[in-house]
C-alpha cells in the first residue's frame, strides 16, 4: 500500500510558522506529541519533506534527521547526539565509517567529532574509576565532570549546526533517549533560548499510558515552563482527513456510508484507518465483521503468509521493531540468500515490513535491514509465540549477534546492549549479569554515563539475584554489582532519599555484605562493610556508621593486605573524628605509618592507587589543624594543594582549597583565604554544575567578607553569597556539608544584621534546625556549634538567660566528647564565658574564659614558625579578643 500524508493543516501551519521563526534567527524547540500510531513520524516525515521544498518566501532551512533506538535507547549513551553531529559534520562521517563505528562506543566517537573532549574524559574515566574503586571518594565528585562534558558537547551541537545556516534537528521517539543525550539537549536547550540562532529542534514523543513519567517527560515540562519550548499534541484524523485516505487507497467506487463506517470504527486513529483499508473488498465496502480493535485486523493479515515467512517474521519481530536478514537467517538455519529473499518479497507484496538503511552501528554491510509498518503490527506478530518459543528465540539472537567466539567488548555498545537484552529475555542469567555488569562499569568509567550505569547495574543485580545459589562465584558477582549500584548512585543517595528509598539503601547494602560474606572473599567483605558504613552514616547516623566501619578494620587486620587496610582504617578514622577528634587523628596516623611500611613489603602500587588517594592526606591535614598542629597541617594541606594544581586528577582542588582555607583563616590571613576560596570556586565553575563542596566554599567566602576588615562595605555580597550557597546545598544535599552550611549561614546573618529583630530570628530558626538534624545524624560538632551560635544570638536578643542556658548545653557536649574537627574549642568557650557573664555567672564565666586562653597559648606553642605564632596572636580578632579582654561583654 502506498503511503499517504493528509490532513494535520493546523499542526503543519504551526510547523510552517516555526520553520519562518528559525530562518529569522528565532530559534527555539517544537515537540510533537502523541500516542503510539497517532502519526507523529508521518507529520515529522512532512515537515522535512516540505520543508526541504521551499521557494519563494518559505523559508530554507537544513535538516538533520536522527531517532533513539526503541527498548535500548535509554542505555545507548550519547547514541542521538553522535548521529547528529556526525550528519551536521560530513567530513568526520567517511573517518568513522574508516573507523568502523561496530567497533567503537559513544566516548571515542564523541572525541572524535569534538576533540576537546579528549584531556576531559580522560580525567574524567580516572576520576570515575576511583569513585568507584575507591571508598573514600568524594560522593559528587563526578557530578561537575559530567555537566562539563555535556557543555562541552551542547558547544560542539551549538557550532557545527550554525555553520550551514538555518538548520533543524530532528530527534524523534525521544520517549528513548538516554540521559546523557538529555542533559546535553539541556544545556543546547538553554542556549537557543538565550541566544538568538538559526537552530531549531523539532522533537517527536510518545505520550499516553507509560510514557507520562520520566525524565523525558519532566524535562519537556521544565521546557514548557520556562518558555523553551512549544508542544503541539495530535489527535486522531478528522472524517475529512479519513475520507481522503479511502479515495486514495480505493481508486473504484466505494460504498457511501464506508467512509462514516471506518471514522466512527477508528476514531480516525491512522493506524487503525490504514488496517481497515486493507479489509476493502473490489465491491468497495469493508468485507467481513469488524472487530472495535485493531489488533484482530492485523492478525488477519497475517494468517495469508506461509509458515516460513511467518516464522522468519517471528524471528524479526523478536529481534526488534527493526531487523536484518543475515541475523534472522542464523536463527532460522536457512541460507541467507533465501531469507533475504523471502523478506524482500515480503516488503513488496504485503507491505507487512519495510526496507530501511542500515543504522549507523550494523554489524554486516551485507545484511538486509527492515522494519515493522508500524509498531502494532510488530506486537501482533510478537503474540504469535510462545513464552517458551519467546525464550528460545531471544537467546538465539543474543548468540547470532554476539559471533562465534567473538570477545563482546570488541563489538558496538548498542549492539553489546542487545545482546544483554536479549540474554535476560532468554532468562539467560549468567549471560545477562556478566554483559550487564561490564556494560555499565564501561558507560561510567570510559563514557561519563552515569544514569545508563545505573539501569544496566541494576539491571546486573536482578540478573545475579536469579542465579543458583551453587552457581559459580554468584555471591561474589552479587556483592559486586550492589557495590557498583549504590558507587554510581551515591551522589544522589547521600541527598534526601524518601523513606522507601532509604530502605532499599539499607537493604541494598544489607544484602552486599551477606553474600560478600557467604563468598569468603576478604576483601570483598570489607569493601561491603566500609560501603554499608557510609549507607548506615546516611540512613542511621554516626554510631550505626561508626560500628560497622570498625567492623570492616578488624577484618582487614587479619589480612595481609597494606591498601585494603588503609582504606579501612582511613574510612574510620575520618568519621571517628567527628566524635573524638584525638583518637580519630591518631587513628588515621597509625594507618598511614602501618600502610607505608606495609608498601615497602608489597609490589601493591599499581592496585593501591585507587585506594591511596588524595583524599585520605586531605582529612588527615584537617584534622592535624583541628588538634592545633598548625604548622604540619599547613605543610600537608599545602603540599596537596600543589600537587593537585598539577595532577590530570585533580577533582580534589576545590576540596583541598577548602581546608587551607580555614587554616588560613586560623591564622589571621582572611586574604589568603579569599584567594583560596576564589579558585575552588572558579575551578568548580569552569567545569559546571551543582557541587556541594562549590557551596560550602562559597559559604565559607560569604563568612570571611562579613565579617574581614571590608565587612561594612561586603554586606551585600556577602549575603548575595551566603544565600547562594544554601540554594546550592539544598540542591546537592551532601550529609556531611548541610549543617556545616547552615551553620555557617546562620553566622553570616548574624555579622551582617546590625541586630535587626528579623535577622536575627531567622539565625535561630536555621540553628535550631541544625541541632533537631544533628541530634538525629549524630553529627556533634555541627550540633555543638549550632547551639554556640545559637547562644550568641539569643544574646544580640539581649536574652541573657536563655544565651548562657545554650553555651552552658554546648560547652557539657564539648567536654563530654572533647576537641571536634572543623571546630575551634576555644572559640566554643570564649563565647560561652561571654554569655555566662552576660547571664551573671562571674565564676562560671572566669573558668571558661580561662580554658580558652589556654588553648589558644597552647596552639601557639605549636607554631614553630616565629612569623606564623605572632600572627596567629596578634592578627586573629577572636584570639586577640580571648588573649586581650578576658572574654568581657
């Protein structure tokens, strides 16, 4: 049957008017919407064809079509994007055929059409190889790599479509597309709606049951919202529109009322009108009964072919909505010859199939490729199996597209992501799990894809799950592949997980150390101990964390294993600190004398470097500062600074600008740590995205301006940032840094208030907040400084009674717990003297007055520097104010 375009005057006039607004230089976003069969690829199909006939004052524009494979486009990372930019880049497009595209994934190919790309993913693939190899690892860490490679490649979008004049990219069935194409299209989005181009997309999606949730559809939401883009929804085709189809699929008479008939049977569905055509008989009326659905129609059609051609349709159909003959042959056993010949006749004479070009990845040039006439024909033939039949035929296929002997990681992600669906569809298990699992290692590490990791590593633990319980090495896959699951999902997990979530997390990692154990592994044992610690500090708090966390260092003691129990013994000793700072401290410094001396007894390099990051000197040098070692933890944190300034790895910087930045502070040179403070900013901006690390540190800027020797001119700034960064925080959400952020909110509001009773009011909401929070987490140094800063409040309230009852609270947990990291004891005690006195207790207030002058002269007495110690006395306000007034009002 031929095929015909009528009606859809109202959407192609909307299409028209858009096409003008893109040649003028107004680009922006059209998406056509629809349910399954409504027409949406037919009106995208016109709009091109039309578009690319203008003349006279219709406007030129360039065309670039593309479309996301169906059940595996959501995993086939940058899949749309790569086709775009090679179809918008032709001379690139005859080196990646050279290349050979069936041996290549997304990220070589990415490289390839934008090469700055390059030093960035391999950062990138080592920054995300040791998030996932690494317990100490920052959790968002990768998030701002992954918005730099987006911008990156929205850049590259951005150039190569306005180098042809108007050009509109076309992207249909993005109800696929994967997320790493989406957050792409978000930053290209942004721009064409910031900057006046000649870049259209028109976007073709699914709606309708299934297709109203997702990422998708809550992107095309934000879009519509924010004025990016314009929706125009089909609906089915008009009794004129269907009137025309019967003239044209009947050139004889036809019978008067049929026309009414197949409107009122169809809803104008065109799908479904294009079925009941078929049923037209040479008298011109509809033979036979009707079913009201269409599937019936179809199988009518389908009961005329013979039992081979319906069996190689089977076998396409299993394949997917598209196939090639050499694959189907190698499943039937018949010679390719005859089922390319088969399947063309097919296509000519039924029209149940149609020929399509190759897709960019096809594995045999010689194959034949077709697809379905529409996507219900392909579940009508799909039902003509068995479940069993179903099975058998998926892991035929997996094996046909994998090759005799062929190693899988040779072969084309998309074709790899076949072949893992149609493992599971076969309930091939073990086959599953292992393509699944190398999958989604492959897509985070190589392809900074995070999301489509996510779905295959999840994936990966259902198939292990389903394994025998004596299958070989199943409990070790299983704690594998949790482990991987909740590595890729950390930066968002440690956020705000519901209560649902939160019990999938502790089930999660539950079941990782259940069957890390009942494996024997030792070290996969302890790496699901140290990864259910950090789950436990998320979902339980800092005990819960902290017993399982030494749970894991006993274990790695009775090995022989240095990097394993470093990675152990940091792991505990860095939260250990947050509740005993003197034993955590020491903790961490036997575990890095035991590991050095260890090394030099094991050719471990090579395995350790994940291990032995930067990021365990980091915490050991703050908390050197917090336990008053000023000058080493200026020597360490400086040392690291230097050598991450210099290192491709260096996602690290902004965390160790950071704490040189309040040992800076620490010490009386607030410029320094504005200088400090400016660059991790700037190095978090340069790549993108939200950080929680960018907020703390523009936290910790906001607090130095409000209240340096420019506060009075800062005030604005100040709380422009301060603001900013709780914005930041409550978006990223990090567990560790949200009452640090708080805290240090609150205390800017406070320098910057002048005492308004507003100000003031809302510094004692944020505190009290911090300290509900913390009396749940266990974080005790933000609870001890909320409740300090809560005092000091309450005091500018000129509330006595209530300042002295809240330091006299925070000064009991300091002595009960002892010095605390990223706390000053004696800024704790010298506030908590002034407000004592302030509340009358002389006594009380003299002996807290006096603690803190000697832990300040103690702190000095650790400065080997002259220099430094002087500055430290002399150029430090709270010191000065401890040392100078004796805590007075």
């Amino acid at each position: 049957m031929a095929t015909f375009f009528v009606d859809r005057a109202e959407h192609m006039a909307a299409s028209g008017g858009f096409l003008r607004s893109v040649a003028e230089g107004q680009g922006g976003v059209l998406v056509i919407q629809g349910e399954q069969g409504i027409g949406k690829s037919a009106l995208l199909r016109e709009i091109v064809r039309s578009g690319g006939q203008a003349s006279g004052d219709e406007p030129e524009c360039r065309f670039v079509q593309a479309r996301c494979l169906d059940r595996i486009g959501t995993e086939n990372a940058y899949g749309p994007i790569v086709d775009i930019l090679t179809l918008l880049q032709p001379p690139r497009r005859s080196f990646l055929r050279r290349l050979g595209r069936s041996t290549v994934n997304a990220a070589p190919e990415l490289v390839s059409l934008v090469p700055t790309l390059g030093p960035l993913l391999k950062t990138a693939a080592q920054v995300v190889q040791s998030a996932i190899d690494s317990p100490s690892a920052q959790p968002d860490s990768m998030a701002p790599l992954m918005q730099s490679v987006a911008r990156a490649v929205a850049g590259a979008l951005e150039d190569a479509a306005a180098d042809g004049g108007p050009t509109v990219i076309v992207l249909d069935d993005v109800q696929w597309l994967d997320p790493s194409s989406l957050l792409v299209l978000e930053h290209f989005v942004e721009r064409l709606y910031d900057t006046e181009l000649s870049i259209g997309v028109i976007l073709g999606c699914r709606s309708g049951p299934g297709n109203e949730v997702g990422a998708v559809p809550e992107a095309l939401a934000r879009w519509e919202l924010a004025g990016w883009c314009t929706r125009s929804r089909l609906a089915g085709l008009p009794h004129d529109a269907v009137e025309t189809l019967v003239q044209q699929h009947h050139s004889g008479p036809v019978a008067a009322s049929l026309s009414a008939r197949v409107s009122e049977l169809t809803k104008g569905h065109p799908v479904f009108v294009t079925q009941c055509l078929r049923m037209v008989g040479a008298n011109g009326d509809l033979q036979g009964p009707l079913p009201d659905t269409v599937g019936p129609l179809i199988r009518r059609r389908l009961s005329g072919l013979d039992e081979e051609t319906l069996d190689l349709l089977i076998i396409g159909a299993t394949q997917g909505e598209t196939f090639d003959s050499v694959v189907v042959a190698k499943v039937s056993g018949h010679p390719v010859d005859r089922v390319a010949g088969r399947l063309h006749q097919l296509s000519r004479r039924q029209g149940l199939v149609q020929s399509v070009p190759p897709p960019a990845w096809a594995q045999d040039e010689s194959a034949d490729y077709y697809c379905f006439e529409n996507a219900l024909l392909h579940m009508a033939v799909l039902d003509e199996r068995s479940a069993g039949q179903a099975r058998d035929g998926h892991g035929r296929i997996a094996a046909a597209l994998a090759g005799e002997g062929a190693e899988h990681a040779e072969l084309s992600i998309p074709v790899r992501l076949e072949i893992a669906r149609h493992y599971r569809l076969a309930h091939r298990w073990d086959d599953a799990a292992r393509t699944q699992f190398a999958l989604a290692r492959e897509l985070a590490v190589s392809g900074m894809s995070f999301s489509e990791a996510e779905a295959l590593s999840k994936q990966a633990v259902e198939s292990t799950r389903k394994l025998s319980a004596a299958a070989e090495d199943r409990d070790l896959r299983l704690a594998r592949a949790i482990e991987l699951l909740l590595s890729l999902t950390e930066a968002r997990w440690q956020g705000r997980p519901g209560a649902a979530e939160t019990t999938d997390l502790e089930a999660h990692a539950q079941e990782a150390e259940d069957a890390a154990r009942r494996s024997g592994d030792a070290e996969m044992i302890v790496r699901a101990l140290l990864m259910h610690g950090r789950v436990l500090l998320k979902t339980k708090g800092l005990q819960p964390c902290l017993e399982k966390l030494q749970d894991a260092v006993r274990l790695a003691q009775e090995g022989s294993d240095p990097a394993l129990l470093f990675a152990a013994r940091s792991a505990y000793g860095g939260q250990l600190t947050k509740r005993d700072l003197a034993t955590g401290l020491r903790e961490q410094l036997e575990a890095e004398e035991q590991y050095e001396h260890g090394l030099a007894q094991h050719d471990a390099k090579d395995r350790v470097r994940h291990v032995l990051n930067i990021s365990s000197e980091l915490q050991l040098g703050v908390n050197l500062f917090d336990a008053g070692y000023l000058d080493r933890a200026k020597d360490r944190l400086s040392r690291c600074v230097e050598r991450l300034r210099h290192d491709p790895v260096n996602n690290n910087l902004p965390v160790a600008l950071n704490y040189l930045s309040q040992l800076h502070i620490a010490m009386g040179s607030e410029d320094e740590a504005s200088d400090a403070l400016r660059e991790a900013r700037e190095f978090d901006e340069r790549l993108g995205g939200a950080s929680g690390w960018h907020a703390y540190n523009t936290a910790l800027l906001a607090l130095v301006l409000s209240h340096g020797p420019h506060a009075p001119g800062q005030r604005h700034r100040s709380r422009s940032l301060i603001e900013e960064a709780w914005r930041e925080t409550e978006h990223t959400w990090l567990l560790d840094l949200v009452p640090i952020v708080r805290n240090l909110y609150a205390e800017v509001v406070m320098n910057i208030s002048g005492n308004d009773p507003d100000d003031l009011a809302f510094g004692i909401r944020l505190t009290a907040e911090t300290v509900r929070e913390t009396s749940r987490t266990g974080m005790v140094r933000s609870e001890v400084a909320a409740l300090s800063l809560q005092s000091r409040l309450r005091l500018k309230q000129r509330n006595a009674a209530e300042a002295g009852r809240l330091a006299r609270a925070a000064v009991e947990i300091l002595d009960e717990v002892g010095d605390l990291p990223a706390l000053r004891t004696e800024e704790v005690l010298h506030h908590a003297a002034v407000a004592l006195r302030a509340a009358g207790c002389e006594d009380e207030a003299d002996g807290l007055a006096r603690r803190a002058r000697e832990e300040v002269t103690r702190k000095a007495n650790l400065i080997d520097s002259l220099t430094d110690r002087e500055r430290f006395l002399r150029d430090v306000p709270l010191n000065r104010a401890i040392l100078g007034s004796d805590a007075q009002a």
